[in-house]
C-alpha cells in the first residue's frame, strides 16, 4: 500500500455571510497517495477554490477530517498551519507571484528564509538544484522582468519544490500560458511526477485533466465524479506535435 | 537564524526601494539633525555665558547704589550717591565672609599719549581689585595701598588702550600717558581678557588708586560701586544677605523702606543669563522635536503605503511558509532599520550643522554627547512606535484575501 499523502473524510466547509450560510462544501471524501498526479476540476462555484484552500492548510474544515502527511489540520493555529505549508505543500499559482525585482535564486529560497533549520548554504545549493530541475540552470541571476512567462512559472515550479514537499499543489498554473508554453510547463509536471512528487493541480480546463492519472470533478460542493485515467496522455508529444512556430 | 533571515529581507526591501526609503528618512534626517543643533546652540550659548560670567570672578559681589535697578523707570543707579567710603569700610570691618573689598569709582574720558589718543574708561579702585576680578598683569606691577593713600598718579592700563595709545610696540610701562588732562604714569599692563559675553570689551580699561580718580577725575565724595568677593562660591549669597543687612543697618532703613542699594552676586547674574537662554533651548529643542515627530508619522506613512502594495507579497510569504510574526518583525525591522539609518545621518547631518554655525556663523555651540544619545534613541523609538501598527497590520491579513489581492 503506498503511503497516504491526503486524507479527507466527510469534510465539509461552510460561510456565514450576513445571515446566510453558504455550504460551499457538503462532505468530501477522498484519498491521495504518493506519486499520483490528481486533477481537481469544476467550473466556478464548484467549491474548486475553498477546496484548493483548504488542501493548501490557508483555511481550515468546518467539519470533518483534512490529514497531509498524517497531520490532522483541523485544529491547528496560524503558526502551526504556516509550519505546514512550509514544510510540506509546495505551491504554485496562475500569475506566478514571483518577488518583483528579485533575481531566480533569490525567489527560490523564499519558503527556506523561513524555516530556520536550514544553513544558508543549504538554502543556496537546494535553490540552485531546484532551478536546475526546472531547466533554469543558466538563468539564477535574472529578475522575473528578464524572463519569459513559461520562465517564470518554472522559477515558481521551482520554489514549490525547494522544501521537498510532499505535495505540490498548483492553481491554474497554465492559466496565463499560451498552449505551447502550458504543453511545455504540464510536460515539466509530468516529468516531476515521473520523479515520484505528488502532484494536485487545481484547474477548470478540461485538457489539462488529460495529463494527469486521476481526475476529480468537483460540483456544487460534491463529488462529481472521481476516476482514474488509464491513458495518459504525453505532454511532450503533444508539445512536438503543435505545429511549427512561423519565426 | 530567523531574525537573520528577516534582517536580510527587510534590508533587501530597502535597497530596492533607494529613492522612497531616502525620503522617508530625511523626515528623521532633518529632525535629528535639528535636535541635535539646536540644543548646541543652547548649551554654547549657555556655557559661554558661564565661564565669562566665572572669568569675571565667580565669587564676585557688587554693590550699587540706588534700589534694584533691573525693572523699568527706575533711575539710573550710577546717579544715586548713597554709597559712601564709610559704608565700604563698615562692611569691611563687619563682614567676616568676604575675602576682599574694593571701593570703585569710574568714569568715562579720553587717554592721550603723544598724538595718539584713545576714548576709555578709568576705574580707580584699591589694589584687591585684581584678587576680586581675577585678573592679573602681563607686564609691569599694581599700584599699592601707599599709592591710594596718597592719590598717586599711577595707572595699570589694559591692552587695547596700550595697543591704541602705543601702537609702535614700544613698552608703556614707565611712559606717560594723560586721562582728561590728567597725567598718570602707567605702571603695569593687565592680561588680556577679550571680549565678555555682552560684547564688552574687558581690555579697554584705565585702572588707577580710587582716590585719585575720585578727586582728581570726577570730583565726587561718593561711591559708584564697591566690589567684594565672598570666601567662596557657596558662601556668596550668605555674604549677599550680610552685606545687605550691614548697609541697611549703616542707611538707618526702616522695616517697611526699600533697599537704596542693590547687592548681587556672580551666582545670580548667571542664572539670569543662564534662564533666559535656558527657555531659547526649550523652545529650539521643541521646535526641532516636532520636526523628529513628523519624520516618525512620514514612517509610519509609508509602511502603511508599503503594505498595502505589498499586500500580495505579504500572502505569498505567508503562502510559502511566513508566520504572522515573521511578518510583523520584516516590517518592523525595516521601520527601525529606515529611522535608525536615518538617525546616523542624522547625527553627522547636526554635526556638519553645528561646525558650520561655529565657524561661520561663529556662534558659540557645544555638542553634549546626551543630546546625540537622546536624539538616537528618540529615533529608534519612533521606528518601533510608529513601524508596530502598519506592521501589526500586515501580520493579521488572511493569506488568502491577500493572495487574491490587486
């Protein structure tokens, strides 16, 4: 049995605004192992972001059961759900959300600036490893004005991994990208994966799904439909399959 | 290690935001700096006063005719003639806390030497007149209390009357010089003292026995002023007191008559020029303040501007890891790092301010190390005052409101 990275049991969250309760989510329950690629879809007000959320430990069940990496989330305090997030999610989001005028490495290193068990040396050698994986290697010194779109989501994929997380956990990471550049980025995905990394990736695009080994198609707050695809398809195909680019 | 890296991150902050951060500084810049000068002007100020006032003989008593003379439309006491020589030689002979006493008698007039002439004043006095004054003579020697008994023609002359009567350099002891007519023969030359607090010049002086000037000069039988010196500093309003009583006593005042005579001494003129440039350095020194507390609330200003620019940063380090505190203490540090960088330049900035008054303006200042250590530790307390609540504020945000933040 591999190991279970995510855990959620009847999990239900709810918004109290004004008089109203709005159940954005009605009891979820499913289960995420290690080394799978999951899809989470839904169109908007599917409950896709409070899910995305609360998966991501910035907010916290109503009621039910949320375990990542065996820890139970539900009654943890700030500081203990930022200790989390820093020890065991990676995140990457659509706009990227890169430090402005602050070079790769330095980007990188963000999430070890704040977890003081790591040396500064550590933290150096571990951000250059991650943007060598992402294929940025050459690229450690430039500010996200200097670099691409698809550049700057890697310098992000980067980031997300520099603290060897045990998930990652992307919000519409292609969303800003043209399909030559998200076929470049999901191939990047797909080849960490490859790796072993867990990967849930938050989206609206059903192509995307395509990519991953399992979807979970979220509706009104439930479980849509919850499968695992069988034929994968290839990002790096595809992407050799784009017609060529007139330049 | 954490505070390290936050350290690193707030400085990082800094430098990439030069111009603004250089703004925001000047506020505390040019408070600081204006604290610091203006509180050198008052302690210069203040000082010069003090040790002019003490080179004058700080156990100096003077005792002047006429009521207290410092309130308007009152005569003035130069022409009251209640002093006489019997009073001096009463309090002479009945105040056991003076150390010396002089009669004085002074006057205006012209000295003339050859074809040189030069307008001064004499002061005929007794010999202790130097102990009481603190002064003593370059050249040359005092008259002695033989020569006031006898009215001799003598005279110790001070050197901007030699440098003006005797401008070839030569010696003028020994010479003849003539005051109103009357021949003297200098005798001695007395140290150079400059310029007083007042602008008075205490080296343009005639000085000769008191009886000669009384009678040969002015012609009075009175006194001008009689002069004194306590035993020491701190029995000189001691001595004020016994003095008075002694006069009063000699005039056959009554209990409910006023004083016709004015005693004071060296203490209390000083702590009249001292108060009077005491309220200019409260004010200076407020108005500067107010100057260091616009710079804090500039701070405060911009880390409120600051984090809510930021706001999508300050979800992302939350996102990536950053507890609320590591938060507060980014924004802080960088508020204290900007005051107290401020603070240093500051300091030279009031430095540079008050060289430029000494030397140009020539202005006497005196920078007190309190006042630098005052005005550093006002600027990092304004740094934490007014850093904490925009900080504060940016801890609290919800990482995910500020992560959808445009």
């Amino acid at each position: 049995m591999r190991k279970e990275i995510i855990k959620i049991e009847n999990l239900k969250r709810q918004f109290t605004m004004g008089s109203e309760t709005v159940h954005a989510l009605k009891g979820i329950s499913f289960t995420i192992h290690e080394g799978e690629f999951v899809t989470i879809m839904g169109s908007s007000g599917s409950g896709k972001s409070t899910m995305l959320n609360i998966l991501g430990c910035l907010d916290q069940p109503t009621s039910g059961i949320y375990q990542i990496d065996g820890v139970s989330v539900k009654d943890l305090n700030r500081n203990q759900l930022a200790t989390i997030r820093n020890e065991k999610i990676g995140f990457i989001f659509q706009s990227y959300n890169l430090l402005a005028r602050t070079s790769a490495i330095e980007n990188v290193e963000l999430p070890l600036l704040y977890n003081s068990k790591v040396s500064s040396e550590e933290r150096r050698e571990r951000a250059v490893k991650a943007l060598e994986m992402v294929g940025l290697g050459e690229r450690l010194h430039h500010t996200p004005s200097q670099l691409s779109g698809g550049q700057q989501q890697r310098v992000a994929i980067a980031r997300s991994l520099v603290n060897n997380p045990v998930m990652i956990l992307a919000d519409e990471a292609t969303g800003n990208l043209d399909t030559r550049t998200s076929y470049e980025i999901m191939s990047l995905f797909q080849e960490l994966n490859d790796k072993g990394i867990t990967i849930t990736f938050v989206t609206h695009e059903p192509d995307i799904a395509t990519f991953s080994n399992r979807t979970i198609v979220l509706k009104d707050g439930e479980i849509m439909q919850d499968y695992t695809n069988y034929k994968v398809e290839s990002a790096a195909e595809q992407l050799a399959n784009l017609p060529k680019e007139n330049n | 290690m954490r505070l390290l890296n936050l350290f690193k991150i707030a400085t990082k902050a800094i430098v990439l935001n030069k111009t603004r951060t250089l703004l925001t500084m000047l506020g505390i810049i040019i408070g600081v700096a204006s604290v610091i000068a203006m509180l050198a002007i008052g302690e210069g100020s203040k000082e010069s006063i003090r040790t002019t006032i003490s080179s004058m003989g700080s156990n100096m008593i003077t005792i002047r005719p006429g009521a207290d003379d410092r309130g308007p439309a009152r005569g003035s006491g130069g022409d009251v003639q209640t002093l006489t020589l019997k009073n001096y030689e009463t309090i002479k002979e009945q105040s056991n806390l003076l150390s010396y006493i002089t009669p004085v008698v002074n006057g205006g007039g012209q000295v003339i030497n050859g074809s040189n002439n030069w307008p001064s004043s004499i002061y005929g006095v007794k010999p202790e007149y130097l102990d009481i004054k603190v002064v003593g003579l370059q050249s040359g020697s005092m008259f002695t209390e033989a020569e006031v008994n006898s009215a001799a023609k003598v005279a110790v002359i001070g050197q901007t009357v030699v440098d003006n009567v005797f401008p070839d350099g030569q010696d003028p002891v020994g010479q003849m010089i003539r005051f109103n007519n009357i021949p003297f023969k200098v005798i001695g030359v007395l140290e150079e003292k400059g310029e007083n607090t007042f602008g008075q010049d205490q080296d343009d002086v005639v000085i000769a026995p008191f009886t000669t000037v009384q009678k040969r000069i002015l012609a009075i039988d009175y006194l001008n002023q009689i002069m004194a010196s306590a035993v020491s500093e701190d029995d000189a309003s001691t001595a004020v007191e016994q003095v008075s009583k002694i006069l009063r006593e000699e005039h056959k005042l009554l209990d409910n008559e006023e004083d016709d005579f004015t005693v004071r001494s060296m203490e209390e003129l000083i702590s009249t020029f001292s108060s009077t440039s005491e309220m200019l350095t409260i004010l200076l020194v407020a108005v500067a303040s107010i100057s260091l507390l616009i710079g804090g609330i500039g701070i405060m200003n911009i880390m409120y501007v600051s984090v809510k620019e930021r706001t999508k940063e300050i979800g992302l380090r939350m996102a990536v890891g950053g507890k609320g505190s590591d938060i507060l203490m980014q924004f802080l540090i960088e508020a204290i790092l900007i005051s107290i960088t401020g603070g240093i330049l500051g300091v030279f900035l009031g430095l540079g301010a008050t060289f430029f008054i000494e030397n140009f303006l020539n202005w006497p200042t005196s920078v007190a190390l309190y006042s630098i250590i005052i005005s550093f530790a006002v600027c990092a307390i304004t740094g934490i005052f007014f850093g904490w609540y925009p900080a504060r504020k940016a801890s609290a945000l919800d990482p995910i409101t500020a992560l959808r933040y445009e």
